[in-house]
C-alpha cells in the first residue's frame, strides 16, 4: 500500500510539477523539456508564416508591436534588470530613426544596425549620472536629456529635417524587394527582432545578468560582492539604448516619415507602461505588454470610429490619461503585470484537480 502510495506521488510530481534547473547551463536554455522546444518551434514558423496570411492593416498593427516590443524589451533590461529608471527611452528611437533614414535603400539593415549603435554610444553617456544618483534623482535626468533630444530633433534641420521631420524615398527598396510594402518591413523587423528576443533572454540567466539583478537590489551590496558597477550600469544603459535605436530604424521604414512628435515624451512613458504592464525583467513581459499598450488604443479607436468621426478625436486626448490609470492599476492589483497573471494561470492548469 505504501509503494502504490509512493508511485502516485512521484507520478503526479512529474506530471504537475515545474522543471527543476539545476545548473545555470539548463537554465540558460531557450526551453528545457522537449514539449517547451516543440511549443517553441511551433511559434517561430507560425510567426513567420503569419504575414503571408494576413491582410496589410493587421500586419501593420503586427510590426508595430515587434516594434514596441524591441523598444520595451531595452527598457526592461535596464529597468527590471539593472533597476535603473529611464524616461528617455523614445529619445533613443528617435536617433535610431533618425540614423536610419540616412542610410536606406540596400543599405537598410546597415542603417538599422547603425541606428542602434549610435544610439548605444549616447545611452552610455546617459548612464554616466547613474553612477552617482538613482532613484527620483536619475529619473529627473532622464527626462532632460529626453527634453534636449526634443530640443535637438526640431533644430537639427540639416540631419532630423526640422519639425518637418524626414521622408524616405517612395522607390525605397532592399534587393529589388519594396520597403513600401509591410510584408518585407515585417520580415525585416523580423531579422532584428528574433536574435535580439533570445540573445535578451540568455543573457537575463548569464552572469552578466545576474549581475545586474544584485545592482537592482542593492548597488552597495552588489559592489562588496565584487560586481563592478560601472561596467554593469553603462552596460545596461548602452544595450537598452541599442534595442530602442534598432526599434527606431525599424519604424522608419515602417511609417515612412517621421517627425519630433513621433519621439515625445508620451511615447517615453508608453514604453514605461509596457515594463510595467507586462512585468518587468522578462522578455516575455515586453511581448505581452506590447500587445497590450499596441492594441488596446487600436481597439479602442475602432470602437470610437463606429460612432463618429468626433470620439476618435477625444480618444487621442485622453489617451495619456488613459496610460496613467493603467499604470496605477496594475501597480496595485499586478505588481508583476501580465506576467504575473499568466503565471498564475498556466499553474492553475498545470495542478488541476489538485487544490494546491
């Protein structure tokens, strides 16, 4: 009676219970089991058949997201993983644009990957302060410098175009295939946004990562454990700056046009709500709150547009307001966003019938 006990137990603790990592070799890995890889590789070919099936507007809604996600996800490694605060991540986006749209044609990955680049160097210079102050103090900071890039955007003429912002040519093409057409955007947007996913997801359980959490908990603490600080901080500055660039250069091509009021300090705080929405410190977090922040303003535009043109308006204008109040919702009732959320779910199913 005791073993049929036993072989129940243990059968049910392998059936329900989470994967147990034992090294940092298993938990480096992209999936662990064999129904993780398979779940995984299902996504991948699903993401890179979608496009062939879906209708333009759908597919630009898509690239949007990727896009918000890439921006979101630089701001996840710096704020949920190193703990360091930013409100001028659009700043970033802004001279990956920017960057871009100098170099585009053949030479648009080149321009992408260089937008991304120039916007590392300036966010390394940005993390300087970090070194001294956080906190309110760091975030003030990075509001001016997102305040100077405004300022810089509209005067710079000769570079950004002014307030009339820069336009890429309309016979702008990669290999003979159209950067007017959203599908080959999406499948560029692609090429950037795959590698940058994992490459942030392994290096979030490196030791570079783990790192960064000991920064987030306690910089002091961190240091006396032999954590250089200054590494760690410019580190996460530049690379969280070097995903919001490429998100930049993708958007250029994307839109077509761009202009300061693309990179204003509502977008800034957008990207914020997608770390907060989604959960911080995960590359999931950044997936799923960039679906959130992307669609429901979209969703929200189509209702108002069924009863006139006029609510359309009164949406656009409330819609920071609407941010805000998100934000303080899941602050409250979410501390770790949808993240959080799904988590509890995906157990409740993996433990049911068991209460527990």
């Amino acid at each position: 009676m005791f073993r049929l006990s036993q072989s129940l137990t243990d059968a049910f603790s392998r059936r329900f219970s989470r994967t147990v990592r034992e090294t940092y070799r298993q938990d480096e890995a992209y999936a662990s089991t064999p129904q993780g890889r398979f779940w995984l590789a299902a996504l991948l070919v699903g993401v890179v058949l979608l496009p062939l099936f879906l209708p333009q507007y759908p597919l630009f809604v898509l690239t949007q997201i990727l896009i918000a996600a890439l921006a979101g996800l630089g701001l996840h490694l710096l704020v949920g993983g190193a703990g360091q605060i930013s409100l001028g991540q659009a700043a970033f986006v802004g001279v990956g644009a920017y960057v871009s749209s100098h170099l585009s044609g053949n030479l648009a990955p080149f321009g992408i990957l260089m937008g991304g680049v120039m916007a590392a160097a300036i966010g390394v210079v940005l993390g300087v302060p970090s070194l001294r102050i956080k906190g309110a103090y760091l975030a003030i900071g990075t509001l001016a410098f997102q305040f100077l890039a405004d300022y810089i955007f509209r005067q710079w003429k000769g570079f950004t175009g002014g307030v009339a912002g820069r336009t890429l040519p309309a016979d702008n093409s990669f290999l003979g295939l159209p950067l007017t057409d959203d599908r080959v955007v999406f499948y560029l947007s692609l090429l950037f946004a795959l590698p940058l996913f994992f490459y942030a997801k392994r290096l979030l359980s490196t030791r570079a990562g783990r790192a960064w959490f000991a920064v987030r908990d306690n910089d002091l603490s961190a240091q006396l454990s032999g954590v250089d600080l200054v590494r760690a901080k410019l580190t996460a500055f530049a690379l969280s700056a070097f995903y919001a660039g490429v998100a930049g250069g993708i958007l250029m091509h994307l839109i077509g046009t761009v202009a300061p009021e693309n990179f204003t300090l509502a977008f800034s705080i957008q990207y914020l709500a997608i770390v907060i929405v989604g959960g911080a410190g995960t590359v999931l977090g950044a997936v799923l709150g960039s679906f959130f922040v992307v669609l429901i303003p979209e969703i929200l535009s189509v209702i108002a547009g069924s009863f006139g043109p006029q609510y359309v308006a009164q949406l656009s204008a409330w819609r920071s307001v609407a941010f805000g109040v998100l934000i303080l919702v899941f602050l409250i009732l979410e501390p770790r966003g949808l993240v959080g959320l799904w988590g509890r779910i995906r157990d409740y199913f993996r433990t049911w019938p068991l209460p527990y």
